[in-house]
C-alpha cells in the first residue's frame, strides 16, 4: 500500500479522521503542524493502524524517521522533505527500511547514521552529502567498522562538489554496490569504485535537464567514465549523456564489460576535419585521382593526416562498441540546442518566414558512416534504440539501408524526428532520411528523449 503523507489523504483513507482534524486545528504552541514542522504523536497513531501500508511519501509533514520506523514496522519505502531522523538513531536499529528518498543535502553525520542503522537499506537518494563537518574522516567509527550492504546511491546533483570525500571515505564501505548515480565522475572517484565496488552493475549520470546545453560548462572538466568501462567487468548500464567522455582514453585499453546492455554516452575528441578542411580535403583527393602531378603543401599533408587520425579513431570505436553483443541501447545523443534562444538572438528571414540558428550539432563527435565503421556494429542484433541527437552524424540513405537490414529489433530511433522547436527552419536532409527509414521499417518510431521521456 502506498500512501501520501498529505492531510487531505489521511481523511479520505483512514476512520480516526475526526481526530486528526482536532490534531490540525492545534496551535504551534499547542503542539500543531506547521509547513515543515515535526508531526505530532497523533499522526503517528494513525500511520501504525495502516497494517498494509509499505511505502509512503511525505509532502506535508516533516516525519521523524525513528518514530515512524517504530510505530509502523512494514513501512519498506520512505520519501522525505528534509532529513530528520529523531534521537534514537544513535542507538537503535531498524530491519525493515529498503529505499530512502531524501530531497535535501543530508549532513555527513546524519548519512552515516543512517547507513549505520538501516542495515538492510538497499537504495539510497538524496541531493548530496553535506561535508561541512568533518565526520568522514571517523566513517569507520560512525558505522562501527561495519561495511554497510547498500545497493544504491543516487545523487541528484548535477555536479560534485565533494572533493574526493566519497572516493576516500564513503566508498570503502559500500562493497555491495551495484548502482551510483552521479554528476561529474573525477578520476579518484572512478578508481575507488574499481577498487571497493567491483560488482558495480549501473552506473548514471545525474539529469534532469531540458537540454545538454545547460551542462556544457561541467564537460569540459576531465571525465574518466572510461576506466569504468576498463575495468568494471559487471557493467550492464551507462545512462550518462551529461559525461564527455574522450575518444582517446577510451580506446586506451579495451573494454571488459561485456554484458553491456545500455550505452548512453557523449564520445567526444573525434579528429574531425573543419569545413575548410574538409574542403581542401575534397580537393586534394581529387587530384590525386587524376593522377595530377602537383606537390603536397605541409598543410595538405596535415589535413591528410587529422583525416587518417579521424577514421583511425572512429574505425576503433566501432570496433569496440561492435563487441558489445548484448546492446539494446546505444545512444550517443541527447537534445542540444540552448532552448531559450528562440526569445534571445536575432531572427533571419526565408521567403517571408522568420527562422533562428538554435546552435549547430556538437564538431567534435563520431559520424556514424559506413566509411566510418558503422558496418562493424552488425553483430548488435539484440539493439532496440539508436540515437544520435546533436553529434554530427552524416548518415545518408545508404546507412539507412543498412540499418534496416541489420538491426531486426529495432523500434526507436533519436535524431530524425520531426523537429517542434518553434521557429526552426525545415531540415530537408532530415525529413528525406526519416521518410526513407519509415519505407524501410515502418514499425521504427522516430521520437526524441526529450519529449517522451524513457528511463534506460
């Protein structure tokens, strides 16, 4: 059973409602709610006659995690406001608690009591710790030197601000973890969940975003998802879009998840040629399939180079995500564009209709052509979503084709949906790929994350 901590559903849902009302109509002074005031004994009375309920969510009332513990000993799933746990936590020990939601930064004291006496805890969310106090640095003593047996450790923030205190302190004595949400992934941290977590199953990144946009900031700090991939041979889930991880380190050594099923992941650091490059490029191979007898200038042999470099590096990482045979997800892509622009830049004017430049696809990102190593992922037979939202891609028909003949499962795709950004100039390339891949495959829908949200 699951209930709402809200007055208006304990009235409807239990009989003593007349007394809670009395309860209600308290004063402060009296020993009444207020907004985020502790809830009186009489509310708790009522929770414990409720023998089915085991999940409850609290909106209105600032619970005391002891006294609600006790009174009600089936409760299994608690979500709270702030984290108020009452005195008993120091000495007391409660079996029955499995998931915690804490929509607040929870102190470090206050984390590790609770770590401490919920042992059969599996899932843990919250905003973040608060390290203000010193109180890691006694973790051991905290938890009485016991290792705690949780699951799940779920950040909702969106980058860390904890300086190596989780890797250094926290870490250690979650042996069992299997799951770790988590906003920017620093190198001493993802070395202490190879270290401590080695059966680390998921790994997210923290997002609640409306477009990849509003985190750019945080990707151009040093992100080390890869040495998760190096070397925790358990991985099945990476959801983190709001990682930038870089397609050198990634190649550096080979990956030993091999029973990845999700891969949602910004791969950056891709040698791609520039326009002008590209250009040149297109002239220099030109004359060389004419047999021209023309000297190579220093930049020629330099974009020829970056051009060998690129495929090098794309040719590799499609090699390697080709070994990944339990795919269902692989998308490389999220909504990019700065949403708000619409009402912040200069318009410009084709036939009489106003457009707006959103902001281009991100440069730096794999193209995912047959020439690029696309016809290495055939043995992803079990793929049900691609995606590719804001990475340079260059598909063409022929990729379509592909894909259609190749990936029998698949039922999304992210990156050729009609586009509902107001003010957006039609993309005829887009449109044309779409209509061809819905010939191919009609059962294929064609949807962005953004706006149906999935859960990887």
């Amino acid at each position: 059973m699951y209930l709402s901590l809200r007055t208006s559903v304990l009235n409807k849902t239990v009989k003593e409602s007349q007394a809670l009302s009395q309860i209600m109509s308290l004063t402060p002074e009296e020993g009444g709610r207020t907004e985020g005031g502790v809830v009186v004994e009489g509310v708790y009375d009522i929770l414990s006659s409720l023998k089915e309920m085991n999940h409850l969510g609290s909106t209105e009332y600032a619970i005391l995690l002891d006294r609600l513990l006790e009174r009600v000993p089936t409760i299994r799933h608690v979500q709270m406001d702030s984290a108020r746990i009452g005195e008993d936590f120091t000495t007391k020990t409660y079996h029955g608690l499995q998931t915690l939601v804490v929509k607040a930064f929870v102190d470090i004291r206050v984390f590790l009591k609770l770590l401490h006496s919920l042992p059969n805890l599996e899932h843990f969310r919250l905003i973040a710790i608060d390290y203000h106090h010193d109180e890691h640095r006694h973790a051991a003593t905290h938890l009485n030197n016991t290792p705690s047996r949780l699951k799940g450790l779920h950040f909702n923030i969106g980058t860390s601000f904890d300086f190596g205190k989780l890797a250094e302190y926290i870490l250690p004595w979650l042996p069992d973890l299997l799951e770790l949400t988590l906003g920017l992934l620093d190198a001493t941290t993802a070395k202490a969940l190879t270290t401590y977590c080695k059966g680390l199953q998921v790994f997210r990144g923290a997002r609640d975003l409306e477009s990849t946009f509003s985190s750019d900031y945080a990707r151009e700090k040093p992100n080390y998802l890869e040495v998760l991939l190096q070397e925790c041979r358990h991985l099945r889930i990476v959801d983190a879009i709001c990682h930038r991880v870089d397609a050198d380190r990634l190649l550096a050594l080979p990956w030993v998840c091999h029973d990845l099923e999700v891969f949602h992941v910004h791969i950056a650091g891709i040698h791609r040629l520039n326009k002008a490059e590209q250009k040149d490029f297109v002239s220099i191979t030109s004359r060389r399939e004419g047999q021209e007898v023309q000297r190579l200038t220093d930049r020629d042999l330099g974009i020829l180079d970056k051009y060998k470099r690129c495929q090098d590096q794309q040719q590799k990482i499609h090699a390697q995500l080709g070994l990944m045979t339990h795919l269902r997800v692989l998308d490389l892509g999220f909504e990019w564009r700065n949403l708000d622009l619409v009402s912040l830049v200069a318009h410009y004017e084709i036939d009489g209709k106003k457009y707006v430049i959103y902001t281009n696809p991100y440069t730096d990102t794999m193209d995912l052509t047959l020439e690029s190593g696309l016809g290495q992922l055939a043995d992803l037979v079990n793929l049900e979503v691609f995606g590719f939202e804001g990475i340079h891609h260059r598909l063409g028909a022929k990729e379509m084709e592909w894909i259609a003949v190749h990936w029998p499962r698949l039922r999304v795709m992210r990156g050729l949906q009609e586009d509902s950004l107001p003010m957006l100039q039609p993309d005829a390339n887009r449109t044309g790929l779409r209509k061809r891949m819905q010939a191919l495959r009609p059962n294929v829908r064609h949807r962005s994350l953004l706006q149906v949200p999935e859960s990887y």
